[in-house]
C-alpha cells in the first residue's frame, strides 16, 4: 500500500504541502501524523495520509524536523519538492519548523483554526467576562451578555467551519476572512461593558495575530497572501493597500521567472542526457570543427533569444491575468483553473503549488480522530506499529 502512496506522490508535478501534528493516545503514547496535500492534474484537492509515526523520544524542535525529514524519504520526497508545512502554534513544532525553513526553505504556515481559538479564548478570559459567565446561573440580567456573546462568537464559528474544508482551495480565502473578521469586530454594537470588552480583545488578536496578512514583507514572501493571489476570487487583492497589492504582483513575476527558468535547465538537463547517449561519430576536421563551433554560436544565440522570448510571455501573463476581473465567491477557483490552464501555461503551475496549502492542520487531527477509535478503551494493547498501520490504511483503502 505503501508502494502505491509511492507511486502516487512520484507522479505529481507540482509541489507538495504537508500538515503535522503531535497527538497522545488513550494508552499515553505519543504519534505524529502526517499527511501530504496537492492539487491533480485534473484541478482536483488531494490527501494523503503519509504516517501516524510512533514517538519514543523527546518531542523537541530537532526531533520533529528529523522525524518529518524521515516521513518524505520514505516516500522519496525531495525536500526541494515541499512547498509548505501547516502547523499548530506549539512552540516545538514552530522551532522545528524554524529550522525546516532555513535548511530547505519550507514556508511555516500556522493553523488558522487554532489561531482563530486562541484570539477567542484569549478575549474570554477579560475579566468582565469572566465574572459575568461564572454568575450567568444566578443573575437573569447576565444572560443580555452572553447572548451578545453568541453574536460575537458567530463570524469566528464561521471562518473556522470553512477553513477546515478539505475538498477546496482553504488557505487563499484566508486574507479575505481575516479582513471579514475584522469589519465585524468593528461594525458590531453591544450595549453591555463586557461585550464591548469581548470585540477590543478580538479585535486586537486579529491584528497581532495577522496583521501580516495586510501588508507584505519585503524580506520573506507570506504564501498565504501568494495563495490569496493565484486565486482568481482575490487577485485583486482588496485585503491590502495599492501599494502592497503592486509588490505581491512583482513577487509573482518573480515566481512565475523563476517558473520558466527552472523549466528551461530540467529541458536542457534531458537534452543532454540524450545526446550523451548517442554513440560518437568519427573525428572531425579542423575545418570541421570551425564549421561546427560558428554553428553552436549561432544556436546559443538562438537559445538565449527563445529563453527572452519565454520570460516575456511569462511576464505577459502575469500583467493579463491580474488585468482581468475577480470571479464570483462562489466559484470554484480550481475549476477556473483547469478551463484557463491553457491561457496561463506558467501561472497555473504556480497555482498548483500555492492553492493545495490547507488553511489548517485539520487533515493531521482528522488522522488522531480516527487513531483514537482504532486505538479505543478497548484495544489499548494494539502496538504502536498496529495502530500506524491500522490508520494508514483507513486513509489510504486503494
């Protein structure tokens, strides 16, 4: 089964996506899930369940980058392959994924989800709120609180119902989201101290907990506002200023550059490799070989002609596909993808790479939710390799 997964992963093209996740079953071991995201040739969201791997040592930042270091080798992974890995805000996995990022150049992406609880938990604990919750059984008038509470509450129950979705691009919508989320800290109106106490706290989790999402940094690429850009519900990119939109599109004229180079040097890796194949003919004249050196002359002129030809069209492509109008919310930005692939041959194999990150690290507890009933009050003695084995074939059947 394993051979299969193998062979699944070798035959994508773009890049890869992995989320992680540490759980402890009810027999107190620990596992990491993994599971690996892309996008098919046919525009279709795909996931793979690579390990529920059983943990024997410290779950330090070391640990967990050489045991996800381990996970893609079994696979055959290249670590050039990994776009990006979707985590929680657990500081061992975000020191693993510090490293991770300096070493191959994974982008860290934090789960939304637990983003989203924390900036609510967090404007829970407001003192006011506190004091009314824990007196809301003995004092009617409370209950004015905590139905503001459930208005509060809704738009963040909201964006993180969606962002677990599995089956659609999750982590484009996220800026989009986040500027929702915030339009209605700021619109809604409560009557009550504690209330208006709920939304500031809020409110201030939002901007310091993506506040980046508005803006772009110059010294590193977000890929989430990347995501957000190669769909085309958001490549007009309202959630942030002109100015910040102009350098998210040069970032993608670079991307898309970078796209066409790399195909060029694969392209000229396979040349060579056929014409080192081809037996040699018999040795050339002197006259010969001037002929043939004015010859290469002139093809490497031709070639460097056609490569200008190509980054041209690739920055064609960027300035058209920004030009044009945002689809509707409510289209599927895949299946715009899969009629257009033929107008942004460049771009679409970007889009490929960003739109499969997931906006959470879901598919990782999807992984312990079924480890948890494999691994019941019940059948606490199945061995960790069971329990691996057990679960990767509930998520993997063919």
């Amino acid at each position: 089964m394993s051979f299969k997964v193998k062979e699944t992963i070798k035959e994508v093209k773009s890049a890869l996506t992995l989320t992680a996740d540490v759980w402890t079953s009810r027999a107190t071991e620990a596992y990491l899930g993994v599971s690996c995201h892309f996008i098919s040739e046919d525009w279709e969201m795909k996931t793979l369940n690579l390990a529920t791997m059983p943990l024997e040592e410290r779950h330090s930042g070391v640990n967990i980058m050489t045991w996800l270091e381990e996970v893609i080798a079994k696979y055959d992974i290249l670590p050039t392959k990994i776009k990006a890995v979707v985590h929680d805000n657990g500081s061992n996995i975000v020191a693993a994924m510090r490293m991770l990022e300096e070493k191959h150049g994974w982008a860290s992406v934090r789960c939304s989800g637990h983003t989203l609880q924390l900036i609510v938990n967090n404007a829970l604990k407001e003192p006011s709120i506190s004091r009314a919750v824990g007196a809301a059984r003995h004092l009617p008038d409370q209950w004015v609180l905590l139905e503001e509470l459930t208005q509060g509450l809704q738009p963040f129950q909201c964006a993180t119902v969606y962002l677990s979705g599995q089956e659609y691009a999750t982590a484009s919508c996220l800026p989009q989201l986040v500027k929702g989320l915030q339009r209605s800290t700021q619109q809604t109106r409560f009557e009550t101290g504690a209330g208006k106490a709920f939304l500031a706290s809020a409110e201030k989790g939002i901007n310091e907990r993506w506040g980046c999402l508005n803006t772009i940094s110059a010294e590193k690429e977000n890929p989430i506002v990347l995501s957000a850009s190669l769909d085309p519900r958001f490549r007009k990119l309202k959630f942030m200023g002109a100015e910040d939109g102009t350098r998210v599109q040069g970032s993608i004229e670079v991307l898309a550059i970078k796209e066409v180079r790399g195909s060029e040097i694969q392209g000229c890796e396979q040349v060579h490799q056929q014409r080192v194949s081809v037996p040699a003919r018999g040795d050339k004249s002197a006259l010969d070989n001037l002929l043939q050196s004015d010859t290469d002359s002139l093809s490497e002129e031709e070639d460097e002609s056609h490569e200008d030809q190509k980054l041209q069209m690739a920055r064609s492509e960027v300035q058209t596909y920004f030009a044009e109008p945002a689809i509707h919310k409510k289209d599927d930005p895949l299946r715009w993808w899969r009629e257009n692939k033929g107008r942004f041959p460049v771009l679409s194999n970007l889009a490929r790479s960003f739109l499969c990150i997931p906006a959470t690290s879901t598919p990782s507890e999807r992984i312990f939710s079924v480890a948890g009933n494999i691994c019941s009050q019940k059948r606490t003695s199945l061995s960790r390799d069971h329990v691996e084995m057990l679960t990767f074939l509930h998520f993997n059947p063919e």
